[in-house]
C-alpha cells in the first residue's frame, strides 16, 4: 500500500495513542521480508485488540522510509503514543518475535502489575494486594505481581510467599531482589528454631533481632543485628550481616530505618 505522510500519521501515529501500532517496512523482492510477514499477521490476528499491524511497502514510500531511519528491511517498529518505542531489523522466528512483543507491549496484567506498585508506594497495601492476588489468580506465572505479592504478604504467611518469591526469580529482573527477601523468609524460620543457632553470648542478641523482625520493628532487628557484627562478625557464617543486608534490601534505600542505619552498619563491618 501507498502512503503519503499524512495518511501514515493518521493510520499509524494517531492510532498509536490508542493502542500500539506495529509498522513493518517491507518490500515485495525482499525473501526474508516474505518470510516474516506472514509470522505479523498472524501474531496480530492472535493478539487483536492489544495491537494492529501497519505494513509499509518502503520501495512506494521511501520518503517515510527514510524519515524513519529505516536502513534495512524486514524493520520493524512498534509506535506508542505517536513516536517509536523499540524496533528490531531482519526476519526473526515467531517464538523470538512474541518475546520481543511480550518485553515491549505491557499486557493488561502487567499494567495492573504498575498500578498495584503505585499503590504500595501511596501506602495503599489493601488495595495493591487485592490487585496483584487477581493476576496471580488468573496468571499464576506473572513474576511482577508475584514478587510485589510475596513482599506484602512475607510476615503473614512466609510459606506462601516463598513460593511466590520461586516464581518471580524465574525473571531474570527479580533474581537479586528475590535472593535478598528469600533471606528474610529464612530468618523468620530460624526464630521458631532457635537450638539451631550455636550457643554464643551474641546468640540473645541476634534471637532479639530475629523476634523484632517477625514484628517488622525494623529499627530494633537492624540495631541488634549491627551488636551482633560488632561482637562476632563471623557468629553463625556472618548470620546477622546477611540479615542486615536482607532488611535494608527489602526496605530500598530511601526508607527511614535504611537511612538512619546503613551508615552504622558500613562502619561496623570495618
């Protein structure tokens, strides 16, 4: 098909504020571009109503081609409110091409996945978990909310939190989080056993930090937790430097109790 730039910006640019618009350049001599369209098309039939395929034949529109940057055909690139937000060049097989699609066009559950976190931010947890409960329901395998999930529900009900925590480290963007909260759930588990610990003059401390923690008293198990490694760094394998590091990880950066004490924890270690 034809364009003229003004008929491109109303197809493709201003339909992309209602809903992401996949433009494929393309040309009728290109063979990869033969094979990659047909793969589109039925991508976009299997997903209609999340986005709509534009095709853009660049031999009659190399104008637009060109205003596009496009170098190389198949190019392929995905319009979100009026501008390009990712592309890709070169016919891929239809297994990469729905994971390049699932990374860059957020699907219903992932956009109540940001709004349940935009919540948790506001302090509206009830809200939030009331959310991310129903895409887990319905998508037992959303690693966003699972993890957003596991954190809001961690002091209530470890055990199934950590089973969230197990589905969400399969994102390779939650490893490094889940491995930090997966600590906490351990910590929990080893207040109820405390004749595992090994007999120390530390060891009250760290079970004071322990039981503060269950409470979330943050403050207290991040106090006691810092004696411990000003005592006995090496009690336990280093028990209460990890947990430190597990509370200050859950807690991000910018929260009070992080704050007021990361500082004393750096100098204890030292």
């Amino acid at each position: 098909m034809s364009y003229d730039i003004i008929d491109f910006k109303k197809e493709a640019i201003e339909e992309s504020y209602r809903q992401p618009v996949l433009v494929d350049f393309w040309a009728p001599w290109c063979g990869p571009c033969r094979f990659l369209g047909p793969i589109l098309e039925k991508l976009a039939e299997k997903n209609e109503g999340k986005w709509v395929l534009k095709k853009l034949n660049v031999d009659e529109n190399q104008d637009i081609a060109a205003a596009y940057n496009v170098v190389g055909i198949p190019a392929v690139k995905l319009f979100r409110n009026g501008v390009p937000v990712a592309e890709f060049t070169g016919a891929l097989p239809e297994f990469q091409v729905e994971k390049w699609l699932k990374d860059n066009i957020p699907s219903e559950n992932d956009e109540k996945a940001e709004q349940a976190v935009r919540l948790i931010e506001e302090g509206a947890t009830d809200k939030a978990m009331k959310i991310l409960s129903g895409i887990i329901e319905e998508e037992p395998d959303h690693s966003k909310a699972a993890f957003h999930l596991g954190k809001l529900i961690l002091f209530d009900d470890p055990e199934k939190a950590e089973k969230l925590f197990k589905t969400a480290e399969k994102d390779p963007a939650f490893i490094d989080q889940t491995g930090y909260i997966k600590k906490i759930v351990s910590l929990l588990e080893m207040r109820a056993h405390p004749e595992k610990l090994a007999e120390h003059p530390v060891k009250s401390v760290l079970l004071e930090g322990l039981e503060a923690l269950s409470r979330k008293d943050f403050a207290q198990a991040v106090d006691r937790f810092i004696q411990v490694v000003m005592r006995n760094k090496s009690y336990e394998n280093e028990l209460a430097r990890e947990a430190a590091v597990a509370v200050f990880n859950y807690l991000g950066p910018a929260h009070e109790v992080s704050k007021n004490y990361r500082r004393r924890f750096d100098m204890a270690l030292y």
